[in-house]
C-alpha cells in the first residue's frame, strides 16, 4: 500500500477521498440490493481502463461475463471489446477457486494478473465467502488470507458486500471484515418525501484523509453521480429521515430576517 | 434479458418503470398478505395475452386454477377461456417439480413453454422454495438456478414472494433474492388516519432508469390502480406515518403567504 | 367459494366488508387476549341461526361447551337451547381429531356438518395446531388441508388465531395462514388517553371489497358493537398512539376560521 | 362460575371490575418484581377473610409462610392469628405436589380446600410451573389442567405471575396464560417527571363488564390504594410516558378561554 | 428480617429508604460497569464499621483483597486497618465455595461471621453465580438458598449485579434475582446535555416505604453523593433523555406569568 | 497501580482523566471500524517514548508491524526508527502465545518487557481472545488472567476492542471486559446535520476523577485532536442525534431577550 491514489474517475467522490483509494489498498463497498454497487465496481474498473491506462479484473460469483456486458452497456461502458483488447478481464468463479488461486504463487489468478499488468479489482462480492464456512474466525481468517493475497499482488480492490438493511438503521456491522479493510463505503436507501433516495458515505479510510459527508447519489445514464449532502433532513442513516425542526418552521412561517 | 419492454398494461405502473419490465428479465414482488401480489400478478398475465398479445404461464404451488379463475372474474377477466384458447396455462405445481422440469431441456414446463410460445411466467409464490433447504446457501443455488432457467426460456417473470412484514419498518431484506433479481417491488400496508392505505415502490431496476416515488395505489373492481405519492406524511416505509411538522402547521394556521 | 353473502348480523362490520363474508370461505381473526375474539366468533354463529337461518358449528380446543353456555349466556344467547333445538353444535376436540375427522368423506365432523346442515363453522382456536408440529412448511401443509376440508363443505368458518402482541406493534405476521385464508381480520387494543381502547381492521379480503378503516369497537352486553374510526390519533397500529399535532393545536389554540 | 362477586375489598378496584371479580373464576395478576403482586393477593385473601367471611388458602413455590406473616403484619394484617382461627391457611409447597394434590379427588389440598370451607386461593406464582417443561404446549397443558382443578373446587383464584419487563413496552404476552384465564390485570411501573410511579389496567375479563382505564396506584401502610387515571401523559404502556403536546403547551402558555 | 434499621450512612440515600435497609434483609444492587456499584458497597461496609459499629465482611469473586485496599483508599476508607482491628474482613473465594460455606452450619464463612460478629455483608457480585450453572430455574434456587443463607445469619447484604445495559432502556430484568431479593437498587448511566451523568432509583423495597424519586449522584473524593431528581427531562430509564416540551419553551420564550 | 500518571500526550483528553491514565493500570479503548483506535493506540505509545520516556511495546493479532510502520508514517511517527532504538517493540502474535508468554515468568513477552523496560503496551485487539472459547465464564477467566499478567508486570496497557455498533444505539456492553478494567473508554460514530462526526467519552475510570463529557474528535495529519463536546444536541450516544427544540426555535425565531 503506497501513498499514491487510484481514483474512480468520479470527481465528486474523488474530492471526497483525497484524489482516489490508496494503490494497492483494500476497500469495502458494501450496499443493500439496488443500491449500485456492481455499478460502481464497473465504473472503477471501466474508468481505470479508460482514463487511467490500469488493467481491471473483475471476479464474479454469481454472475455470467455476459450479465456484466449487457449492464455495462447500459452505461456505454463496451466490456466485450475492452476484454478483446487485453485491458479487462471478468471471471466466473467460486469463492474456495479464488482463495486457492489467488493464494498461491503460480495461481492461475496470480497469472493472469501478472501476464496483463492488472491493477484494479472487483470481486462481486465477498458476501460468497460465507458460504464456506459458519465459523465467524475462521471467515475472518479467510477473508484476511483472501485480502492479503490481493495486497501482495499490489492490486486496487473494491470489494462488494451484500447489506441486509433496506430501510432500517445501519446500527451495526453484520461482518468483520470493516475491521480488516483499509476502506469502508456505506451505500443505502434513504426515504424522503415519500420517495427513495440513495445515500453514500465513507465510514473509514485508512491512512488518508477523506470527507464525512452523507452524499446523494444516482444512477445516471452514464454511471454514478454522486452529488451534495442532504440538507435540513436529521436520521439519514436510519433510513427514513425526518424533516429538521428548523426546516419545517421556516418552511412555513419563513426565516427571521 | 434484451431493452425490449413488457409492460403491465397499467399506466402509471408503466410510466414508473420507462414502458414496462425488461424482456426476459426476472422480477421480484413482495408484499404482506392481502397487499395485492396475486392481482398484479394475475393482471401482467391478462394484459399480456389480451392487450400484448404475449401467451402467460402461470405456476401455482398452493392454489389450485379453480381459485384463480374465481379471483380474476372478480376483475372480470375469463382465465378459464383463455386457458381454452391456448393463450393461457394455470399449473399446480411443487418446489421441487418446478425446479427439475423447468431446468431440463426437454422437462414438462419447458415444453409448455415452447410450444405455446410463453413470453409472460408468474410464480406464485418463490416462498415455497424455502421449504426445499434450510441451508441460506444452498437455497440462493435454487433460486438462481431456477431463475436461470426462466431467462434461458427468455421469459418475463413475476416472482411473488411473501413478506412478513405487516405494519413495521421493512428494515431489512429477509432473504437473499434481492440480490439475484432484476427488479426489486414491494407492496406494503401503511397507517394513515386510522386507516389502512397500500403503497408499492421499486426499490431496484437492473439495466433501466425508474422512478423512485413511494406511490398509493389501490385494489378497484378492474385490477391494480396505481395513484400519485403520499403528501405531507414521513415514514412511509416504517408502515405507520405520521404528519410532517410542516403539514401539520399548513393545517392548522394556514400557510404563510 | 361463491359470491353469496355471510353476515355477522353486526350492522357496522358487514358495511365494512361488502354485506358479509363470502359465503363458503376461510377467515381469519386474529387477536391478543381478551379483544373478544370468541365473543365475535359466537355472535357469527348465533346470529347466523337466529337471523340468517343457518346452522353453526364451534369446534373448540380448550373449552368444554358449558364454558361457551355460560359465556353466551352473558349477552342473551341461549346455546343450550339452541343445541337442543338442533341449529348448533358445540364440539370439544383436539386438532388431530378435528383435521382427520374433516378430512374424510365419512368423518365425524363430517356426517355433522351434512346432516344438521351446517352453514357456519368457528375454530376456537386455529393456534392449537401449532402443537402438531414444529416445522413451519408442515404446519402450512396442515392447516392448508384443514382449510380445503372446510370448503369442501362448502360453510363459512371464522378461525380464531391468538395474537401475542398486547400493545406493540403489529409489525409482522407471526405464521403463513393470513397468506392462506380468503380474509384477514384484527383485533388489538390501543392505548388512548390513559385507557385501553379496542380496535378493528380487516387487512385481506380476497374477492371482495371491504373497507380499510380503523374502527373503535366494544364488547357491550348484546356483543361487539363497531364505531366509528379514530379521529386525530397516529399510530393506532402501534398500540401506543399519540395526538396528531394538528389535534393537539387545535385542542389548545381552536381551529382557524 | 357464577355471576356472583368476589369482592377485593378495594373499593376504587372493585368498582372497575363490576363489584369483584367473579366467583369461581380464574384470574391472572401479572407484574415486574415490586409492582405489588404479593400485596394485592394478601389483601384480597386478608379482606375475603374478615370483611366477606371467606376463608383463604395461600399456595406459594419460594417463600416460607414466615415471610407472609411478616409482609402481611406491615399493613397490619395479622395472618398467623388467621391462621390460628382456622380461616386461613398457607401452604409451602413445589409445583408439581401441587398439580397432583389439587388434581385428585382425595389430594391433601382438596382436602384442606373442603374441609376449611375455603373461597379463595392466592398462587404464588404460577410461574414457577415453568420449571416443569420447557414444551410450550405441555406447560399450557399443565396450566389449563391447574386452573381446572381450581375451578372444579369453585373457588375464585388469583394467579400471580412475574413479568420481565421493568420499564419496556409490555408489547407481547411472554405466555399463554392470558389466554386461558378469566381475567387479565397487569401491573407495572411507569416513569414520570424522574420518578418511578405505579400503574394497573384490566386487560381482560371474561363474562363481566369492566373499566378500561389504566389507573395510577400506591402501596400504603394499609395495602394497595388505587387512584384515578393518568392525565395529561401519553404512552403509559411503553413505560416511559411524555407529556402530551396539549399538556405542554397549556402548562405553558395557559388554556384558551 | 426485623423492622431495625442498617443505614448507608449516606443521608440522602438513607432518607429515600425511610432510615436504611431493612436488617437481615438481602438487596440487590444492580448497574452497568463504572457505575460505583463496589463504591457504594464499600461506603455501605465501612460506615456500618465506623458509624454504626457493625462490623463487615465483604466476599469477592474476582478482585482481591489489594484491589479493595487501593480503591478504598481512594476515598480515604483505610480497609486495611479496620481489617488488622478485627472489623473487617475481606475473602476472595468463588461461588461454589461461598455457597457451600455459608450452607452449612460449620462452614468457614458462617464461622467467621459469628466469630466476628458481621452485620453486613457485600457480595460482589452475584452475577458469578451464573456460571455454576446454565439452567435458569436451578440458578434460582442457588441464588434463593445463598440468600436464605445470608438471611439464616441475620446480617443485612448488598449483593451486586452487573447489569449489561449502558445508556439503553432498562426494559427488562435479566434475571429472576429481582423477584428474590428484598430490595431492588438500579444504577444507571443517562445521557444529558452531551455529558454522562449517574441515576439511581429504587424500584423494590419489601416491608417499607421508599421513595420513588430517580435521582441524579456523582462519585466524588469521599464517596457516592445523592442528590435532586432529574428536572426538566423525560426518559431517564431510556438512559438518553430529552428536554420537556414544557422546559424547551420556557428555555426560549419564558415562563407565562 | 499507583497513583502515578501515564499521560497519552493529548491535552485536551488527559485532562479529562485527571492527567493521564493510572500506571499500572489496564484500559478499554472500544469502538466502531474506522473511529481511530489503533491510531490513539499508536499516539499513546509514540508519545510515551518520545515525550515520557516510557519504552512502548505493541502486540498484535492480525496487521503485520509494516501495516504499523506504514500507518504511523501518516502522522510522522517513525516507528521504525523507534525500534531500532530499542524503545520501541511490535509483536505479530495470536492471542493463544500472547496468554502464555505473558502468563510465565519467563515468557518470551515477559522478558522483552523486563528487558526493554518496557511501561506501556497497546494489544490490537483484546477482540480476538474471542476465537479462544465460545464461553463466556472462561472468556472471562483468560481476559482475567491476561490483565492480570499485565498489572503483574507493571505496565500501563491500552487493550482495544472492536464494537459492533456503527450508528446504533450503544445500548449494552457485548462482552464482561468492561467490568474487569479500570478504564471504560468509548470511541464512537455520531450522525450530525448529514455527515459522520466522531465522539468519545469516558464511562469507568477506576481509582480517579474523570469528565463525564461526550467530545467530539477528529483524526488530523498528526493524530487524535479532542474537541468540545457537542452542543444543541440531544441522543449522541444513540448515533443519530437530534437538534433540541431549544436549539431549533433559537435558530428560527431567536433567543428571546
């Protein structure tokens, strides 16, 4: 892990991290279903490829190649001509596959990353892990191992995470692995006005400064905008804020002057 | 899963998902008993022979097609006649049999569906899967498989799922379907003026722009009406509103000017 | 499952669902100790043979018959008479009794049921066949049998159900059957101005209009009587309601002219 | 059970439960450590005694009858003096003799319960029989088995039983017995303006009228003292009471004219 | 248990409790970790020592006698002297130990007691009794046969409890010792003004009255020091309060006059 | 543990622990991932070498000391430089080794402490002694003996804990560790006008005077900054705050005169 950045590609969520993750570090994105994490992972590795000349990978383990092609172009990210040109490469695989493969020297993983000077990852997502064990040390132990391959390999990963709160408070951490992560990104649901928007922030960053703002964001045509932080609203991590007291009195009887 | 649209053939529903749901997408409802998944379920199968021309299957692993032939003529849609015109298929079915015949090549559902040229499936309901394994791992298998099976058919689907959530906060996702589907809608009770209203938002699009709204919709003597948003309410999605303190005011004082 | 009407004989509560329940179907009413579960249950039963000419049937798990004497007695309704007369039967079994004796052609219940011309039957309470088994997909499989066997007969039954919850939130379904019967009524107490109230909502009516209101109701000395629904309160479904602002502005500074 | 009364003693409560409660009946006193359970059954056994010539057994699973002699003496109720009259009687027992001695004909308690002429019995507590199986439908089975026993000797009982919550919603019965038994009173503690005060509600009563009020009471030198409802505070039942918006701002501002 | 007083030697303590603990009487001191539970058991042991010429014993589960010397000291409390003087002892055993030894007539622990002539006695704590066994009704009646012990020796104890509960409701006991003990301490942190502060009330107290205050102490140089009630709050049982409506108008607008 | 000092070398947090943590003495550091524990861990030891003089050793189960070197770079603390001095010592071990070679008098640990002369030590994280047994009593043993190996050897020690609770309520303590240490320490997420502050307070501080203030912190370019505690706010402690109604009408209307 150096001092040097890895941005998204996204200017107002780079702002937010002092210019990008840390290279080579090891970052947790976690969201309930919808939120748009696949979709950032893909605008990270796309914009790494397009922008920054950094090979990506993506590590699927649920998902076919083909589903990614058919969302990325959604955005008019070209997945299937950027695989053809040597710069991006997704795998199907499973989660004991990707341990051992990665953990290994001569892994075939390892390989690849190696033969095509990969420099960003994606795993979607680390959820899987849990499949392999119902010892919570042991997924620790594991999910550690897993991350430590990656950091020897000197990648920039984004690891995904399924969150189970849709509209409830992120009260608690389901997981340990915010603990063993130098990144950890929240990204949910927020009623307001009767509608659902997305909220985003970033918890923990390890080793650099990095805003603490609960940002909007959507899912645009062209990727995730992430926009200004909330205003006059109090519990936006509960997930169904409420309007501030002051908001709602100068909302009807104006603001003193 | 191509851009192609299938809608609902209702409206407003429609408008909030750009014209309607992804050809050969999978897509789950939930709701809380009596919230009206079977209707709209029920009524994107009719629209979608009567209006779209597109035969509908429609495989029950609890309710017999008597019943559904009852319920629908309470909307004034004939199921039994379109079952006699070849547009339409009720199946009783289980879990398991579902699974096996919709996963071979040559299985019984799968012939059903080709030779009728099914382009509509609703699954009522992907709650009975549950009863196959106890094992959260070994049950996100089923489900996937299963779904896989329907987009390799290129079907559009409705999956209903029941939700036990009444009147609470749907806080969190009580499964992991979220995650696999395309699109995530939920159905749900909420308390306003000491009545019970039912509201229903998408929460999740994969591969499409919708709308956010958390809209009011009702159960009329023709199907599903889908209304405008809730106004001067917060909390919506915790299933018992209360007043925003600035309708409250506007309520009593008026509104300044 | 016909679209025949089945009143309680209750003015107020057949309004709110469209004239009566649907002549042949399941309904289900839940409630805490105490809400009158089982006096609603005996009115249906009583006022069904004394004003609608139909002979009832109560199935009971717990009580002997002369408890259901004693108890009718209390608001005017003479069971023994009745029972003597023929237009009602009162029978004291067991679950496994009551689910092999309904579900054979030549059961015991069965033979009832035909010869005495039973149109109405009360299940006091459906809970006990929770004793029968403890997995959850069994016990849906149960009560769905049960549940066919009483529409077979062709009579419209009330199943009573305990509810747990004495003055939280109703925030979930506490088991699979209101997914499975044709109505799903409530009855819960509510906390109003240092009292506890009684209040009525009917959640699920398949096949029928019904109203969605709140409504106050009482246990007086001829039976349930609805009312009207609450008026500026919040959270009724809570159990533990407040004052709506506007009610509590009003209250102290009068309403704007 | 007839409809004849079985006084308290304590005006203010007897007049909330019609006179007393019902002769024959089976009524459950459930409440946090220190809400008074002990007192009111004392008191309810002492008054039956000297005031209605009724004379009373004491069936208790922990403390020594010494204990009783002493607490009873605090409010100046002489037990063991009753004791030596052959009006009252306490027995120390476990609960398992007691189900089998009050279950047979010939059981030592029957006995005693005949030859004394006993009317009243206090059992405390009824929870202990939830060290005899850890199945809930064989405890209920017990309990229902116990409270018939009872019944059968006619005699009206209170059944006191411990209840967790401290200062917490009482949200959900923690048991089945509220369902089987004839009446339903719950004592509990409430805070207000930093201090810890007492409240008693009628949740239930079979066969009778009663009021609904949620009533303040105190334990005095001579026994439980049941004053008027709350005023002015909403969610009494949830433990931690707030003022009323009304309350406030009246306290405030002074009431309209 | 006489009526005798044995005070804290705490005036504002002592006066809530009409003079002191009831001697020969077994009270429960329950509180979250740094509440000063020891603090005020010490205080209880070296004033009974000092100013009321009961001599102490204080039996220890898991610190050791230096511990109490050194924290003690803190206060200016020299246990160490009283200890060479003869009035004070300090054991550090473990629950099985002091449970046999303070059953049996000879025990060691019952040897002492009468040798040294010990009024009070300090248990800390009680808690460690839960590790002798996992079923709650034989830790029952550990705990009541410990506590008959401690009551066959006539001394009046302060048996600490360590409550898991920081700045949560204390919505619930935890334990069935509430319902034993003669009286019923809670300490409690609460959340004002952003500051911690201590609340103390006493929800039990068996054979005498007792105020119901819950009042604000601090920990100072000489010991726990009790002071007013809370003003101006609500929820202090919440462990996070919130001014009064009442309080937050006066605060800006002014008291009407 | 004396009464001598152990300063982290923060003005503003040693001044609200009475100038410093107590020599000898064993301290909590608990909080959610991110809040900075391992940083104040980092400072405490970095300032004890090279502002008190006081050798520091750090053992730790899961960062290798390069993560160490890396991360105290970022505040310009050259913790490679201080262990080629020789003040300086950090130890990759498992919580098994660490309990033995701090348990033996001539454990490795034990002579490194001897030997370095070593007075502070930070264990990152007491969390992992977690994995050693899944009971509780015997958790509570090894945490027991761990400290007690600790106090044996004099030396001031930081033990850090990860806390689950990310923007919930830190309702209870999840382990029994806080009632074995002398210090109480919580580090935690605050939400305010959307964005994620960071508090600490101090709930136990054995044998000291210490504030009771919730502050507010910030992690900058040279370590933990302690700020004022927060104002106008009500529900720190519950991680969602919330403006006190004081505070809301003051900004509208403002403060009367």
């Amino acid at each position: 892990m150096s001092d040097q950045r890895t941005p998204f590609g996204i200017k107002a969520l780079d702002n937010m991290i002092s210019g990008g993750l840390l290279a080579g570090s090891a970052n947790l994105l976690e969201g309930a279903p919808g939120t748009g994490k696949t979709t950032l992972a893909m605008q990270f590795i796309y914009n790494g490829i397009t922008q920054f000349r950094e090979p990506g990978l993506i590590i699927t383990f649920e998902e076919f190649p083909q589903q990614y092609y058919h969302d990325a172009m959604q955005f008019g990210w070209d997945f299937k001509k950027l695989e053809t040109e040597g710069t991006l490469k997704i795998i199907f695989s499973d989660p004991q596959t990707a341990l051992d493969e990665l953990g290994k020297m001569d892994g075939q993983f390892v390989t690849i990353i190696e033969e095509m000077g990969i420099k960003r990852v994606a795993i979607d997502s680390i959820t899987h892990f849990e499949s392999l064990t119902s010892d919570p040390y042991e997924l620790r132990e594991i999910e550690r191992k897993f991350i430590n391959s990656l950091k020897r390999e000197n990648v920039t990963s984004v690891l995904l995470r399924e969150n189970d709160t849709l509209l409830g408070s992120v009260s608690h951490v389901t997981s340990k692995i915010p603990f063993i992560v130098d990144t950890y990104m929240l990204m949910r649901y927020v009623e307001i006005d009767s509608a659902i928007a997305k909220a985003l922030c970033i918890l923990k960053m390890r080793g650099s400064e990095h805003q603490k703002d609960i940002r909007c964001f959507n899912i645009t045509s062209s990727g995730i905008d992430v926009e200004a932080k909330f205003s006059g609203r109090e519990g936006i991590m509960s997930g169904i804020t409420h309007s501030t007291p002051q908001d709602a009195f100068v909302n009807v009887f104006g603001k003193k002057k």
